[in-house]
C-alpha cells in the first residue's frame, strides 16, 4: 500500500477533477491544461495510473491538451433500449458489466457511465447517471473503462518569501533529567502540526508523552540528559500562501510577448472585408497551434465567444457568420 498526502492544508488550490468514459481509443481530451504528467492523479476503474509510465500528456495539431495511455482500454459490448430524457437503459443484458464503467453509444451524453445495475438476473434495466438524448431500440453499446483524472490544484502553493512560518524547520533542546518545560522558537497552529522525538523515538501527544500549549510543551516525565537529544520537527505553521508581485514589475519578457517577432507570438490586428469568414493567425511555436481556449478574439472592440462566434483550425480563425 502507498500513501500520498497532498500537502498540509493546500487551502488555496482548486482540485478539479475529470470523469471519462474510456472506449478502445488511448488517447483523450483534457478540460484543462497541465505542464506535466504528475500534475494529475489519473484512475482506471479504481486503479491509480502512474505518470509517464501508464499515461502520458501532450497536445494535439490544434492545441488540444490531451491525455495517452500506453495501450489501448478494453471495453464490451450489448444491447439495449434508451428513451430520450430518461436515464434508464432497458432490456440489455448485463453480464459483465459493473457499476462505475463508462458508456458510449448513440443518444448517450459524453462521460456518462452505469450508476446502478439489477441484483438478479442477466437481462434487466440499468441507471445511468446522465439521460439519454435520443431514443433507440436494439442499439448497440460499449461498455469500457471509468477514467477518474484529478488535476491536483490549479494554483502553485510555494513558502512565503516573507513568513518562516510557512516551511518545515527543526528545533533541538538538550534534556537534564529534571526539566520538563521547553519553549519553542515558533507557535504551533496545533498539536498536529509538529512532530515530537526524545532521543530518537517518537513521543505522543496529546497528554500521552507531552503536552503542547501556545509555544510550550511540557512533557509528562523529564527527558533524560543528553545533548540535542530533543527534537521537534514543524511540519508546517501555517498555510502557504500564494505568492504575489508588485505593481508595474512584470515585464514583455516575463509574459513572453516579443512584438519584435514576426512568426509567433506577437498580438496580430487585422483588416477583414465584407463576407471574409477566415483569417490566417499565428502560433505559439513551430510544433502546437492555437486553440479557441487560448486565444481572445474581439470584432470591433467587442470581444467573441469561442465556437459560438468563431473556430480554430491549426492557423485558420474562422469566424461563424
């Protein structure tokens, strides 16, 4: 068994999280943009994946972010009836299938999969957890893997450049056989938050080995002499704080916008004619293209909403209308 705590008190990160309906395709689209692969904790029908071993990240010719796995998912097939507006799948047979897997098939919304199956019998009525759109009599279903991605927070969390108190420290006291209050250089938040060892065993707290009140703790029996023999490790004393800059102090550089260049990157005006629909834009590099997630397009000072008023295609912005 492996444990992975995610940060003391990530008090300011956003945890989005994904669900996929996996079909025989290894390769799906991401709703958000990561740097790399161990910025998400991904699970196939329960099973952690492990980055850059079982999955991988990327983009796709438009911009796309995207997530690969290493082979192809296994999926299965049935039958079954669907209504518009219900979330009922009738008359399908339901040997070898399981709560939790993904669904796809014609009137089934994207990432939907099976919430619950009959207790008895081969052949009954399953519950999706979205409704059909369409209905369909004798359609054809695939039943495959349920992708669970969590983008493990959408904001950095570093130490405070100015607060001490945001990274983990150690403080050393030297016991004498007698004293049992010691007073420590920083104030805890709580009894949880640092960790106490004598002579290098563990003490437990909570009135077990010691008490902690404000920046003191006293233990229940003095610790024996020895030199540096006390050890109090700070996990943390307080939340890490999102870092800030000031006003005025960021730069073209720091944004990465050169307007010297001619090929990539430079904010790009335009001219259009009456009837033009399409217009040659620029990319970030030589091997990705824009996408209309990263692009902001306005049409006479009034900014346009993506897809609804325009598309992307590699360098081609097509306006709708």
């Amino acid at each position: 068994m492996s444990e992975g705590y995610i940060g003391l008190a990530p008090s300011y990160g956003v945890f989005q999280k994904q669900v996929i309906a996996g079909t025989t395709a290894s390769t799906y689209d991401l709703d958000f943009d990561v740097v790399q692969s161990t910025q998400i904790m991904v699970s196939i029908d329960g099973i952690v994946q492990e980055p850059d071993w079982a999955f991988s990240i990327g983009r796709s010719s438009t911009g796309q972010m995207q997530i690969t796995f290493a082979e192809a998912l296994t999926v299965t097939t049935a039958t079954g009836n669907t209504t518009a507006g219900s979330n009922s799948l009738t008359n399908v047979t339901t040997s070898g299938i399981v709560v939790g897997q993904g669904i796809t098939g014609t009137g089934i919304p994207a990432n939907t999969h099976v919430q619950a199956i009959p207790t008895t019998g081969t052949t009954g009525t399953i519950t999706l957890s979205n409704n059909a759109d369409a209905a369909g009599t004798g359609t054809t279903f695939s039943f495959g893997a349920r992708i669970f991605i969590v983008y493990l927070g959408k904001q950095l969390l570093t130490p405070s450049t100015t607060e001490d108190d945001t990274v983990p420290f150690s403080e050393h006291f030297s016991g004498n056989n007698s004293t049992t209050l010691f007073s420590l250089g920083r104030t805890p938040p709580n009894q949880s938050s640092i960790l106490v060892f004598v002579d290098g065993v563990f003490q437990r707290g909570s009135g077990n080995a010691y008490t902690l009140s404000g920046a003191s703790i006293t233990f229940t029996g003095a610790p024996p002499t020895g030199t540096n023999n006390i050890t109090v490790h700070y996990v943390a004393t307080q939340n890490n704080s999102v870092p800030t800059v000031t006003d005025g102090s960021i730069t073209n550089a720091s944004l990465n916008l050169d307007y010297s260049e001619a090929t990539y990157r430079a904010p790009t005006v335009v001219t259009t004619t009456s009837g033009q629909t399409t217009q040659t834009i620029k990319r970030p590099n030589v091997t990705a293209y824009y996408d209309v997630n990263s692009t902001l397009v306005l049409l006479n000072g009034v900014m346009l909403i993506p897809t609804t008023d325009y598309t992307i295609s590699t360098t081609t912005l097509t306006l709708v209308g």
